[in-house]
C-alpha cells in the first residue's frame, strides 16, 4: 500500500478500515462459567485478572452486556444459535441434568456450522451441556470439527468425572485426560489447536469449566455427588488473606483461568495472530453467590432474571482493528456475537437470528436501541433501552429505569406512560415465541 491508500485509509475512519480488513478473520470465543459482574478487576473485583483485564485494555469493555439466560444450558444455546433459548425445540430453560433427554437438535443452526461451511476450521474445547442422550445432540454433529471437553454440566477439576460418572469425550469417543487441573488441560489442548490449524481461518470456542463448582466423587452415605469449589493449592494460598472459604477458593479458580487467558493470549503473539484474530470474553450468566460468585453492584444472582443473574462481564480485542481502551454503553447480548461473526466474515447470517450485529458499537462507537429477551421456567424480562420489565410467574412486576436505577431497587410499575410502551413491544416479542 502506498503512503497516499495508507492515509486515505486512516481518514476513512476504523468502520471503513475494518471493512477493508482481510474479509475472513479468526475467533476466538472464550466463555467463563458462573463468573459474576464483580469477579473481574476491570469490572471493579478485588480479585486481580490481569490478563483478562488486558483485552480490555487492548480492545473494548462493555459495561451492559447480557447472557441469553441466567443459567447454564440454555446461556449456550443462546450463545451459539443467536437465538432466545424460549425458541429452542426442546424448550431448554434450565440446565440440563443426566438423564435428560433434551438437547440441541439438527436444524438448530450454530454460528459453528455457518463458518465451516465457508471453509473454517472448527473447534470446541471445554463444556458442551447442550445434551447428551442421544447422538445427534453432540458437539461433532452441530458444526464442531474437533471436541475435547464434558458433556455435562460440571466437572471433577482434578480427576475429570462427573461426580465419578464419565463425561469426557474427545469427538465422539469417552476419553480420560491425563491427570492435572481441568483449567490447565483446556488451555493446553487450545493452543495445540492453534498450532495446528493457524494457516486456515479458524473459529475456536473455548468454554472454560471456571470458576464453577466442581462435581466431586459420590458420598456412599447420602447417595449424591458434593459440589465444591477446586482450585490448585499455590491458587488458594495467593488468597489467603480472604476469609471467606468459598471465596478464597472461588477467587483461586478465577486467577488460575486467567492466567491461562494469559497463556493463550501469549500464544497467539507467538504464533503471529493476534492482527487476524478476533477474541471474545464473556460469562454465561451471573455469579452464584452461594458458591463465592459476586455480582455486586446488581441485584440477583445466577437463575434470576434481576441485572445480577444476567448481566455479565465482556471484552473483546482485535489488534489493529477495535480501537483499544474503551468503554461501550450499548446494550448487547450473547445472541449478537452469531450474526457479528457472520458480518466480520463476510457470511450471509441465517434470517432467523434475534441477534445483532455489533460493528457499530465496536467500530464505529455507536449506539443504537437495542431490545432483549429472556424467559426461564417462572419468569420473563424484556429490556427495550434503558427500559426493563420483568414478570414472575405468580404476578408480580417489576420496571426499571436502568439508566438511572442500574441496581434496581426503585420498582416503577406505577409509571403508566412507561409501563404501556415496554409493555406492548414485550407482548410482541413475547408472542412470537413458542407458547
């Protein structure tokens, strides 16, 4: 390019610039499980996540970003099939335990599937939980050339059960990793990927099984599998200062998780891709406060629909071409990362997605309105701007001013004039969803 392109290419503005970038981008999509609004120092925490806070740094942070449900399975439906999980054919709306017979079924398009078929190499390393009952609902069937990772959702970090039960597969065969630390093995498995299909664009989805609670070994006495909190020893003692147990051991889980983000990130310096490759970081839903999450400043918790059951940390980097080290207002969601794939990779998105593509606010710094919605097994919300309406099952109704009340402590259902607008764009949405 000569200087006279180059600077008439600067000119143009960072939308145009991404728009003249190579059309076919890596990604990598980094997904954290459990992980609350607070559990991320750039978010406010006090436990350090350098390496997270890092993306940041180097790319944008968004201050009002959502997952597509408040709790495990169908936050990945959302995620992947950039569609409210209320759409899912087996209506998935909490997550899935063994032996269900729910899960993802052929026609539920992936964001995996449309990139492979346009040449991308495909990958899931980590956690699945989108069934197991039968063949077609596992990961190799839905646009993932390469599996390693559980198909439940939880794991022994350390011996790699399900509360002693299998659930480790590499495609579609059982395997049993060697031994170590989950966090460690994904991140391990991850940048062998990268290594060896970094000449092809490439769409890796690494859905770390952290800072969840692990799935320990059955107690014979009760019949059931305890869930606890498992972190490497070095972990836990960097964090003995903090009293609580479960958060000592919680915060461990975080620091070890992103030390490896850290790891991963170094790799795709090394290997020269960090200008070719697009890297997501979210959470799945918000915090479990029982289990050392931490969601502070928002109400709610992991399976509410209140600001800290849903809204969740997110950073995005792509060297040279999100403008780094800002902040983004704009309402957005998981379902939007589907059809902003298909957008950076010059794809046609499928015209069913409820997601949005995100160029704007990441190129651009634009906002526009964005609405939401979330359904679980009790209770509905909607989010229309600032504007959030939630409903539960046994009547009661909640509106909220984000805007001015992010901590949703003043219910303003009396406000007729507002009430009346959310509540119309909501019965429309809602009525297009499966009854």
């Amino acid at each position: 390019m000569n200087r006279r392109n180059f600077l008439t290419g600067l000119a143009a503005g960072p939308a145009a610039r991404a728009a003249a970038s190579p059309p076919r981008p890596n990604f990598l999509l980094i997904f954290s499980d459990d992980q609350g609004y607070h559990d991320v120092s750039c978010y406010g925490s006090e436990i350090p996540t350098p390496n997270i806070d890092s993306m940041a740094r180097n790319g944008v942070k968004f201050e009002q970003f959502y997952s597509a449900a408040p709790v495990c399975t169908p936050s990945r439906y959302g995620l992947l099939t950039g569609r409210y999980p209320a759409r899912s054919r087996d209506r998935m709306l909490n997550a899935l335990m063994p032996p269900s017979p729910k899960g993802i079924h052929p026609g539920e398009t992936t964001v995996a599937e449309v990139l492979k078929e346009r040449g991308y190499r495909t990958a899931l390393i980590g956690k699945w939980h989108l069934g197991s009952a039968r063949p077609e609902f596992l990961p190799n069937r839905h646009g993932f050339d390469y599996y390693d990772g559980f198909l439940h959702g939880c794991i022994d970090y350390f011996d790699f059960t399900y509360g002693g039960m299998a659930s480790w597969f590499r495609n579609e065969k059982p395997f049993t990793p060697p031994k170590g630390y989950t966090t460690n093995y994904l991140t391990d498995q991850a940048i062998a990927w990268l290594r060896q299909n970094r000449r092809t664009p490439f769409f890796l989805y690494l859905p770390y099984n952290a800072p969840h609670y692990g799935k320990g070994a059955y107690d014979k006495k009760t019949g059931k599998a305890s869930n606890v909190l498992q972190a490497p020893d070095e972990y836990i003692r960097r964090f003995s200062h903090i009293k609580d147990e479960k958060r000592r051991v919680y915060a461990a889980m975080v620091a070890a998780m992103d030390d490896n983000i850290g790891r991963l990130l170094q790799s795709l310096r090394e290997m020269q891709l960090e200008e070719s490759t697009f890297v997501a970081f979210v959470s799945d839903n918000g915090g479990a406060t029982g289990f050392g999450g931490v969601n502070t400043p928002l109400r709610g918790h992991k399976s509410e629909l209140f600001e800290g059951g849903i809204r969740v940390p997110a950073v995005m980097q792509w060297k040279g071409r999100i403008a780094p080290g800002r902040n983004i207002r704009q309402p957005a969601g998981s379902v939007d990362l589907f059809p902003t794939f298909c957008s950076l990779a010059g794809i046609p998105r499928p015209a069913n997605l409820d997601g949005r593509e995100l160029g704007p606010a990441l190129f651009e710094n634009r906002t526009f309105e964005r609405d939401l919605f979330w359904r679980t097994e009790r209770d509905e919300a909607y989010l229309l701007g600032n504007w959030k309406y939630i409903r539960v099952k046994y009547g009661q109704e909640y509106l909220f001013d984000l805007a001015r009340d992010p901590r949703e402590t003043n219910n303003l259902i009396g406000d007729a004039a507002a009430l009346g607008r959310i509540k119309a764009a909501y019965e429309k949405v809602r009525a297009s969803m499966p009854s």
